[in-house]
C-alpha cells in the first residue's frame, strides 16, 4: 500500500476515514434531492439546494484551514467530522423546506473545515516519497464509497418504502464512526510551533528550493486547480442528461456507464499515484487535460453506446490521473509554510471546488445557447488553455513552488 511503503496506521485510518464519510456523502447526495421533490420542491430549486455545501465551503475554506492550523489539524478534523454527523442525524427530524437549506449551509462549514485538516494529515503522515500514492489511495477510497453509497441508498428507500428519516439515520452511523479512527490512530498534527517555517523535502529536485524571499504567489497555483477542476467537471450533473439526448442511450445503459467508470477509477488511481511519484508528476497532471479533450472529441463523434463507454472511462482515468498528482503537489506547496499548511490547503481547495461549480455553470450556458457542439468544443479549448497557463505561469515543472501565502485580509 502507499506506493509500496510500509502500511502506516495513521494513513489506514485516514483512508477508512475517506471510505466512511464519502459511503455517508453518497447516501445523502442520492436521498437529499428524491426527499425534497417529496416535500414539493421545484427542479431548480433542488439545484441551487444540493450546490449549496459547496459553495459556502469553497468560500470559507481559506480561514477554515487558517482555523486548523492554530487548533491543530487533527483536533479540527475530529470537531469537523463529529459536526457533519450531527448535522445529518438532523435531516431526519425535518419536513420543513427551508430546513433543508439551513442543514446544507450547515454541513457546507463542516466540509470547509474537515476537507483542508484531512488533506494537511495526508500531507503529515503520507510517506514523502510515495505522497502521490498516499493521495491515490485516498481519492480511490472516496470515489469507490461515493458510488457504493448511492447504490445503498436507493437499496434502503426500496426496502423502506421511501422511509427518508432512516436513511438520514444510516448515513448518520457511516459518518460518524470515523471520529474513532482518526482520534485513535492518527496522530495529533506534526507541525512545528506557530511561525517556524521549514521546506519541504524536495520530490523531483535539480536545484535546491527558492529562499523565502524570492517564493512566488499562491495564486497561480490557485488559478491552475479552477481551470482544470473548471474543465473536468463540466459535465458534472449534466453527463446523464448528455448520454441519453444526445447519445441515444437509455437510462439504464448510463448507470452501468457509471458503474464501469468506478471500476476504471479503482485500477488507475494507484497506478497514477505510482507514475506521479517515481516517473513524472507533470505528465500525470497533464493526462487530465488530454483525457478531457480526447473524451469530449468521442462524445462529439461518436454518440452511441460505445463511444459513450469509451470516452466515459477517458474521463474518469483523467481524473483518476489528476487527484494523485494535484494531492503531491498541494503537499509540497504546504510543505514549504507547515505553520500554516491547513490555511495552504483550505485556499487550494477552495480553487477547486470553485472549478468545480463554475464548470457546470458554463457548460449548461453553453448548452442552451448553442447547443451540444459548442459545449464539447470549449471544453476541449479549455483544456488547452490550462495546459499552456500552466507551462506559462507555473515555474519550470511545477518542482519547488513555494507559495507567498496571501494575508487573511487580502484572500
């Protein structure tokens, strides 16, 4: 495990902590949307209900993480992930739409807060030369939960005939029980005291790291995880809609699409992690960008069941490819501020779920105003562009890029 390192206890629990809570989230995220049609609410209305988390967690983040760095990141994860859990335990005692909305915004601050502590602890306890392959695993374990928990969840409405509170109570169990592995077995934060800064080790080194004085900005870094978060999820939410107008296929047809994607994402998510770390970490980052022009070309060419299938699992092995190496990078970035590693990783984040919303926004834009074509073509322009800012904007190889993190008042 862990790109061939020895299995490391706190690494375990983190990864079980990753499989737990996302097992929870795919409950929620498949039973949240049926339950407030259920209560009566309109189509759009649902939409701007499920975004909701996101956002206020992609907005928070940046001092969330601050937060974790002075209480310490597995003091704030454990508060984060026991907040979550109760605020899940309170979908089933609501019937109030509005609730709805309250307990979304609710679990968006929980998400601000445990998303930077969890990737700052991969960062501190992940071996420092397999971190690609410490992300892998993670990313591997929450994208294997989040589809078993969607299937689970529409098991358990069946079998309940539709019964929402005991689902909300099942995915309240699977969320809290990572509380006990992360206080047990992971360690409390490495760091050391406030205001020490201390370089990472180098991970693919030529010359030694720039002084503190001559670091660049955290921003281009920022920049480079929205475009390509921006461009990967483009057609998140909207792929279902895409593969049956577009693609001819039934709705059936498309969930086994997504089943065979989880099977994708299982096998290259390590083997990913593994070329990021001991062949190249950029070639990895770029296969995200190629895997959505080559994808989204299929999709335009081949609207079929094949051409869906194929060019479905090219994505997912983008993704699949992208988060190891995003995870490496990120750790290294933080490395070189560990005071303020969770406040480095909250604004990382925050760039990504940033992508992660602007995308679909742009995508359904483009949609409805020119039609599939021109949605598939910007994507794969896009996808160049973030190729080309990041040989532009990114120094060298994106080895050694030691942030100047921005001030409170100035993120």
């Amino acid at each position: 495990m862990m790109g061939g390192s020895k299995v490391s206890p706190p690494m375990l629990a983190i990864v079980g902590e990753a499989f737990l809570s996302r097992l929870a989230f795919g409950i929620m995220a498949f039973a949240i949307p049926l339950y407030a049609r259920s209560l009566g609410m309109e189509l759009v209305h649902i939409a701007v209900l499920i975004s909701v988390n996101t956002a206020i967690a992609m907005v928070i983040k940046p001092w969330a993480g601050s937060f974790a760095d002075r209480i310490g990141l597995k003091r704030s994860a454990v508060v984060a992930i026991g907040a979550r859990s109760i605020v899940i335990l309170l979908f089933a005692f609501t019937g109030v739409l509005w609730h709805l909305f309250a307990l979304q915004t609710a679990r968006g601050f929980a998400k601000s807060l445990r998303d930077p502590s969890m990737s700052a602890l991969i960062a501190e306890h992940g071996d420092k030369r397999a971190m690609a392959s410490a992300f892998a695993w993670y990313k591997t374990a929450t994208s294997a939960a989040g589809a078993l928990g969607k299937a689970l969840a529409g098991v358990l409405l069946t079998s309940t005939a539709s019964n929402y509170p005991q689902v909300f109570a099942a995915a309240f169990l699977f969320s809290v029980l990572p509380v006990i592995a992360v206080w047990h077995y992971v360690p409390g934060t490495l760091s050391p005291p406030a205001n020490a800064v201390k370089p990472a080790a180098p991970i693919e080194s030529e010359s030694p790291p720039a002084s503190r004085d001559a670091r660049p900005s955290l921003w281009p870094a920022m920049g480079f995880g929205f475009l390509v978060s921006g461009t990967a999820n483009m057609l998140r939410g909207l792929f279902p809609i895409l593969a049956t107008e577009y693609g001819g296929l039934t709705a059936a047809e498309t969930g086994i699409l997504y089943l065979l994607a989880t099977a994708v994402t299982l096998t290259a998510g390590p083997m990913f992690g593994w070329l990021a770390d001991n062949v190249s970490r950029r070639l990895v980052l770029m296969i995200r960008s190629i895997a959505n022009i080559v994808a989204s070309a299929i999709y335009w060419a081949f609207p079929s069941y094949p051409g869906f299938l194929v060019g479905k699992s090219v994505d997912e092995a983008g993704k699949a490819a992208f988060n190891p190496a995003w995870g490496s990078l990120m750790a290294e970035i933080s490395g070189y501020d560990i005071a303020r590693r969770g406040r480095i990783m909250g604004c990382l984040d925050a760039a990504d779920d940033a992508g992660s919303i602007a995308g679909p926004l742009l995508a359904s834009l483009l949609w409805s105003v020119w039609g599939v074509g021109a949605l598939l073509a910007v994507r794969m322009g896009l996808a160049i562009v973030a190729e080309a800012y990041a040989a532009l904007v990114l120094p060298g190889t994106m080895r050694h890029y030691p942030p100047d993190l921005p001030r409170d008042s100035e993120t």
